[in-house]
C-alpha cells in the first residue's frame, strides 16, 4: 500500500533526521567519550634532600632504605619539628607523596601528602598542553598533613601537576596525564 504525501514526507524527515543523528554520533571518537567520564590519576612518592630528589621505586627502594643508606638524615624523620630547612646544621629531608588527579577533564587538583621532614612552603601548578601553566597560591604544610588545589582545565591537551618548593627552590612534577 503506497504511503500519502503527507505521511512519506514525515517519514522522510524523520529518516533524515535519524540519518544526521547517526552521523553526528559515529563522528565523536570513542576515546575522548569515554574519558570525559573518568578520573585519572597520577602520584609518585618522593624524596627531597638539598643534594637532591629521590623517586621512591625509581632511585631507591624506600624512606627505610634510603635512611640505611645516608643515617645522617635520621633526625629530621624521627623529629621534624628539631630540623629546620633553614638551619645550616642540620640536613634537611621532607618525604611524600604528589598527585595529580583529573575529573572528567574538566578541573585538576594537586596534591602533597607530607608524611616526614621539616615545614615547607610550596605552590602548586598546573601546565596544559595548549594552554600555558596556571599557579595556586603559597602555602605552608608540616608533616602529616595532605595540602591540595584545583585548577580548572580545557577538556583537551594532557595536564602535568607541579609543586614547586621555596626553602629548595626546586620544582616536582607528575607525569603528564592524557586529556583529549
């Protein structure tokens, strides 16, 4: 049975409009979807002495173990509050843990989880492939304290978190995290 004009008309919009829809959804790749509703994460212990930064995993084993090593920095993990990263005396050591975290590519926090070493005053930052780097403000963390900031990000270009330490005047990075 042959259709009316009017209703093959409908039915021809209708099957257009489903046509354009179709196409539309098959030209958003499948990837950049999926990670629009993730949260990625990226961390990595750390070490950070005046002579230098440790990867936890990558240039020693642990804290115990690098403590085995260089007992000279023992005092500043058994009383914090005792060593100064001021004071020319004594051997400075802060140890913990920074991380990135994206959520649905739309803000990134920071964050530092000190768990030994003596205060410190640090300023995070977020760099976006495509977009420059943003900072937070400065501020103070002692041990056992975990400090963090969120930066707002595009929903393209990998971020990289970054904590910058003033008493060492040394920058700290995460790897790059995918945001596309």
């Amino acid at each position: 049975m042959p259709l009316s004009p009017g209703r093959a008309k409908r039915t021809s919009r209708l099957t257009a409009l489903a046509a354009m829809t179709a196409s539309v959804v098959f030209l958003v790749p499948g990837t950049a979807f999926a990670e629009m509703g993730q949260v990625r994460t990226e961390s990595q212990e750390i070490i950070v002495t005046e002579e230098g930064v440790y990867e936890v995993g990558e240039d020693v084993e642990s804290l115990d173990a690098f403590l085995t090593e260089n007992p000279e920095y023992e005092p500043a993990v058994a009383d914090p509050e005792g060593v100064s990263t001021l004071d020319t005396n004594s051997l400075p050591l802060t140890h913990g843990v920074l991380t990135t975290r994206t959520t649905r590519c739309e803000s990134a926090t920071v964050s530092y989880s000190k768990r030994s070493g003596s205060e410190l005053t640090i300023r995070f930052s977020l760099a976006q492939l495509g977009s420059g780097t943003k900072n937070g403000p400065g501020i103070g963390i002692v041990a056992g304290q975990t400090r963090s900031y969120t930066f707002s990000t595009r929903n393209f270009g990998n971020v990289q978190g970054r904590m910058y330490v003033h008493q060492q005047d040394k920058t700290f990075r995460n790897g790059y995290i995918s945001c596309r």
